[in-house]
C-alpha cells in the first residue's frame, strides 16, 4: 500500500523522534552515572556539594560506562574533568562543575594585631569552598585564645597563619627548667634564648651556662625529658 506524502512525512518524523528520544534517554542516563560517581568521590573525602555535568554535545553510545578521574587525588572544585571508559575500550571525557558549600568561621569585628580572640568575636558563616582560602578555621578549638599577627577584617575567613597562640615565655626571660628521668626530677634556673608559646621547644641557657631544648609548659615554665 502506498503511503500519502502527508502520512509518509508524520512516519518519518515519528522515527526521528524515537531516535531523538533514545539518544537523550541515553545522555540523560551516562549523566546520572557521572553525577553518582563524583558524588561518591565527594563523600570519600568528606565532603557534600552540588554536580553539574556539562557533556557539550551529544555523546555516542556508551555501554557499561565506567566514570574515573583522569587525574586521581585532584581537587573536586569547580571545573573537574571526568572520563568514561566504554565497553569495547573506548573512552571519552566530559567537564562537570562542582561546588562544595562549606562553615567557617569569622570575626564580627575589626581585631587588632595581639589581640586575643575571645568567644563573643567569632562567628559562622557559608561560602563555596572553591572561593574560600586554601587554609581556612573550621574548628573553634583553632582560634579561641590565639592572638592575632596582623588586623583581622570582619567577614573574612579566619586563617591559621594570621593567628598565633599566646607567649607564655619571651626572649631574655628568665624562666625555671624542669630535667625529668627515670627516677629523678631537677629543677634548674636559666634565661629563654627564644619566645615560646604553650607546646612549643625553644632553646634555653640554664645557669651553669648549658644550652639546652626545652617545652614551654606554663607561663616561665619549661620542662626537659632525656
């Protein structure tokens, strides 16, 4: 039977459609595998955020598609390229965004260098990680009691390289030094060669003239463990 033009022309238009229809299916379906697949890279390093993968244009076919990144351990921000091995050894790459959202922390205030922060000066705050700071506080732990190295701006990630934790020893002090050992402890008089904060080893000369290492253990305190 022979077909009209008219109903020729619907039948064709038709097919195209079915195949239009598959291809995008298609698409659509090797886009989720992607999205999954940085989404599970997101998590193993702790992370959560939002995934737009940007194919560009149609893909071919893509049987058993495995995602990987061509480059393992690199950064997930911002533009991430991925590959995807095919069945039959093909491979093909296509470009996902990715942004991550991420706390930190911030004073309210305008601080100034030696200043001590205290509680009531921080506060949190929500940005995209890829426009943050490579080093960023995320812990107050990080920044409550340390001193700042240099005026900190309100609104602005606090970072630990501008901040300090307090001296409880300074340079040219004199200071008390506790020589601990097995089954003896010996208290010495001496003079702090260098400033020291809580934890941190600095040198120092005791009275007999000997220069030793020492950790700094309260305010003109520090101890020396043989």
């Amino acid at each position: 039977m022979l077909l009209s033009p008219a109903r020729l022309c619907r039948l064709l238009l038709s097919l195209l459609a079915s195949v239009w229809l598959s291809a995008a299916q298609a698409d659509e379906w090797l886009t989720q595998q992607i999205e999954d697949f940085l989404h599970q890279q997101l998590q193993a390093q702790g992370l959560a955020g939002t995934v737009e993968v940007r194919p560009g244009h149609a893909m071919p076919p893509c049987e058993a598609a495995e995602p990987f990144l061509p480059q393992p351990g690199q950064r997930l921000l911002g533009q991430v390229a991925v590959g995807v091995r095919c069945r039959g050894g093909q491979t093909r790459y296509l470009q996902a965004q990715i942004s991550v959202l991420a706390d930190y922390l911030v004073v309210n205030r305008v601080v100034a260098i030696g200043e001590t922060l205290q509680p009531e000066l921080l506060e949190w705050r929500q940005g995209p990680l890829e426009r943050l700071p490579r080093q960023f506080i995320q812990d107050p732990a990080d920044a409550l009691g340390k001193q700042a190295l240099r005026p900190l701006e309100p609104e602005v990630p606090l970072q630990p390289r501008n901040l300090r934790a307090p001296r409880l020893v300074e340079r040219n002090a004199r200071v008390s030094i506790e020589v601990l050992g097995r089954g003896f402890h010996i208290r010495r008089e001496g003079v702090a060669l260098e400033p020291g904060a809580l934890g941190s080893e600095i040198r120092v000369r005791a009275d007999n003239g000997e220069v030793l290492r020492a950790r700094v253990i309260d305010r003109n305190r520090l101890q020396v463990q043989p």
